[in-house]
C-alpha cells in the first residue's frame, strides 16, 4: 500500500489540525477544506509548508491555513510580475537577434539552417559538444520553419513566397530556443545584439538569457517562485550593480546574493529591460511584498526576502548605476 494514501478532504483537516499541528479554528473547517479544493492540498500546502514550520515538522503555533495561502497568493503574484517581464524581453532579443543574423547572411530560409553560420568553436575542447547542438538547433528551426509548421503566418509566408525569414520563424521559437541559437552564433552576430544593451557583453547576456529562460519555464509550469535558484554552473556573471548595493562577496569574490536565485532576475531586469519597464515591475514587486505582509504577520520581512536573495536594500537597485 501506499505511504501516502488518498484521503478526504474531512480527513486531510483532521492530519493538520491533529498532526501536523496547524491551527484551525472551530468552526473554519469548511474554510480550510474551500481552500483545498481551490488550489490542491500538494500545491498549497506541501508547496508553501516550509517557512512556517518548526524544525519538529508541526506548524509554527498560531499558523492558520490562511498564512499558507497568503504564500500562495504571493507566489501567483510574482509569477505573474517576472512572466510579463521576461516576455518583454523575449519579443526584444528575438527582434534583435533576427536583425542581426540577417544582416550578416541575408534574409534567405536557408542560411538560419545552414551549420555554417554557427560558431563551434573549432579547434576547442567544447567542438564536439557544440557541433550536437547546433545540430538539434537546425532540427527545431526545420520543424518550425518548413511546412506544415502548424503556424499560419509561417505557413503563409511559404506558400506566397517559398521563403520563411528569420524575423517571421523567430515569432514561433521558444525563449530556450532562442537563447540557445544566440549561445551557438558567432560573435559578430552576438555583439550586435548584445551591444544594445549597456554594460552587458556578449558572454553576459548568454548567461542572462539562459537564467530567463529557467525562470520561464518555472512560470509556465506553475511552479513556485520566490525561492527559484539554478545550479552554480549556471550563475550570472559578478556585475556592477552587485557592488553598488554593497552585496558581501565570498572568499573567491562571487557575490552572495542576486548570482543564482530570484534576485539574480531582477539584476537581469536592471540590465535588460528600458527604465520604464524595469520601474513598474520594481514597482509590482514592493506591492507584492507589501500585500503579503500585511495578510501574514507569520513570515518576517527579513525571512522572506533572503528566501527570494534580496538584499535588505534591493529597491535601491532603480538608482544604481549600470
């Protein structure tokens, strides 16, 4: 039998209250159990459990099913917030990155699905490695941008034209595609793009996006957010805005925060995103915290914001210089 066998959800009110110690008033069952079918006991409860729980494994004392949904809300908040963001930038490198490939190779299907237009580095002990990428690269630009693509537009452009652009098949990439085929392109490709960006290099901006594109994925999966982090291997490079916010750095320099969790986002917003846009996500985020601390008083500020690696002073990123 199972060790986790299905329960109802009467029964699932009874292991919170009398197990895991969850305080539920009497009377607010029914609450509880609306809340339950609302969202799913795994992505309420087992999803947000952690920050109110002691280290015996019982509830915090005076932790209500409404302080977990609070978390939870929070969570949709600022899935929400990075999405629109990231999508803000997406639909830019995409237009950048057309222009740019086209621009050295011209606007024929053909060169976009030619192997030689992409870096693999010969000569170098990655060659083997990149050569496989480029190559499943060109099978996803094939399946996108011959017919029968599945997209109207591109399939429009096949039939009137026999000829599919980049800046047409882009529309129909993924982030995680996109940012590979910028990762595998040759320099001169990538420093057009990266150069319209302020202080951001072409080896950074490959790092960036790929960061974006891991944080997407987490969106679009549903997953939660405010304590996302990736691998070390995977980090952002040190830049100048860490040093600006005083961020401690360890011994062998890297900086402790905004390298590999949610923060590491917000650096790539500041670098990424024009002033307006980088304001108002700034803007939705500081509500988003505001609104959790005032329906939870059971996460300390100080708590949720080292979950997140933000460092105390993190708005202070706006007025930060490049």
């Amino acid at each position: 039998m199972s060790d986790k066998p299905f329960l109802t959800y009467e029964s699932l009110v009874v292991k919170l209250r009398d197990e895991k110690k969850l305080t539920i008033p009497e009377g607010t069952e029914a609450h509880v159990i609306q809340l339950l079918k609302k969202c799913g006991y795994f992505f309420l409860v087992s999803g947000y459990k952690n920050l109110f729980k002691a280290s015996d494994g019982t509830y915090l004392p005076g932790v209500t099913i409404d302080d977990l949904f609070a978390l939870y809300q929070f969570d949709n908040t600022l899935r929400n917030i990075f999405f629109n963001s990231i999508q803000i930038i997406e639909k830019e490198i995409k237009s950048l990155l057309s222009y740019s490939f086209t621009k050295a190779y011209g606007d024929d299907q053909q060169q976009y699905l030619s192997a030689l237009h992409f870096d693999t580095h010969p000569g170098c002990s990655d060659e083997a490695a990149r050569q496989a990428a480029v190559r499943k690269l060109i099978s996803v630009l094939v399946s996108v941008a011959l017919p029968p693509s599945g997209h109207e537009y591109i399939d429009h452009q096949w039939k009137n034209h026999q000829n599919v652009p980049l800046w047409v098949t882009v529309k129909a990439l993924t982030l995680g595609n996109i940012s590979k085929m910028y990762s595998l392109c040759h320099p001169s490709v990538q420093s057009g793009v990266a150069r319209e960006f302020p202080g951001v290099s072409s080896k950074t901006l490959v790092g960036m996006l790929d960061v974006l594109t891991l944080l997407r994925n987490v969106c679009a999966h549903n997953e939660r957010v405010y304590n996302f982090s990736i691998p070390k291997s995977r980090t952002i490079e040190n830049m100048p805005v860490h040093g600006k916010l005083g961020i401690v750095q360890n011994a062998s320099g890297a900086y402790r925060q905004g390298k590999n969790d949610l923060f590491a986002v917000v650096v790539c917003f500041k670098y990424l995103l024009d002033g307006e846009d980088f304001r108002l996500a700034l803007g939705q985020l500081d509500q988003a915290l505001s609104d959790l601390f005032a329906a939870t008083k059971m996460i300390p500020p100080t708590k949720i914001l080292s979950e997140m690696g933000f460092p105390a002073n993190w708005k202070n990123i706006d007025t930060a210089e490049k």
